[in-house]
C-alpha cells in the first residue's frame, strides 16, 4: 500500500512539474515575442536541430552499447537491433501524433503544431536516451 501511495505521489509531482515548465518549443521559439514569419523559420529551424540532437543521440545510445566490457557480440548485436527498432516503432508513433492529432489539439494557432510536437517528442526522446545510454 505505501508503494502505490509513494506511485501516486511520484505520478502527481510529475504532472505539475509538467504543467508549469513551458513545452520545449516554446523555450526557443516562443509566439509572444515573435511575428508569424519569425515563429514559422525558428520551428522549422529547432525541427531541424531536433531532429539532428536525435539521431546524435541515437548513434551516441549505439555507440554505448558498443563499448560495454564483457557482453558477447550476439547479445550486442542483439542489443542494437531492438534499440533501432525501438526507435523506428516510436518515430512512426512520434509521427502520427504529430501529423494527425497535434492540429486538433492545438489551443492556438500560432506557428505549425506540426513542428511544434515533433519538437516537443524529439527533446524528449533525445533526453531519455541521453539518461539511458551515457
């Protein structure tokens, strides 16, 4: 009982914590400061950064899969092949969320949701595999 008490305490933190830092797009290119031709070239460019910090991330997580001491090469290979499947399963996620629901859900139409989501999802993909694989 004091471990789904201690859950639910961790899940509610983690969910005001979320609710009062600014989503990752909105940390760079924020639509209070800027016009609409600027927000538009500043999503696409941190898209692009984004999508770059990614796969650095991912080649990085490989490349640390890759120096482990002591793991046999089938495991390793092994390894590898699931954490790249992995990481095409959630880019087709990432992407259908970004495609299909991000318009509906968007609360305002300042700049592309589009880019805004894919944004968000990279940061935070890119973090966690920075957490998992240092």
């Amino acid at each position: 009982m004091i471990r789904y008490y201690f859950l639910l305490t961790m899940l509610a933190a983690g969910a005001a914590q979320a609710q009062t830092q600014p989503q990752p797009q909105l940390q760079v290119c924020d639509p209070q400061r800027i016009g609409a031709r600027e927000l538009a070239d500043c999503l696409r460019t941190a898209s692009d950064k984004s999508d770059k910090d990614l796969a650095a991330a991912l080649e990085a997580a490989l490349k640390s899969i890759d120096a482990r001491p002591k793991i046999l090469a089938t495991r390793r290979a092994r390894w590898r092949h699931f954490l790249i499947d992995s990481q095409t399963q959630w880019a087709s996620w990432r992407d259908q969320e970004c495609q299909d629901l991000a318009p509906l859900e968007a609360q305002t139409s300042a700049g592309d949701p589009r880019l805004a989501c894919l944004i968000d999802h990279n940061q935070k993909r890119t973090t966690d595999l920075k957490a998992r694989y240092p």
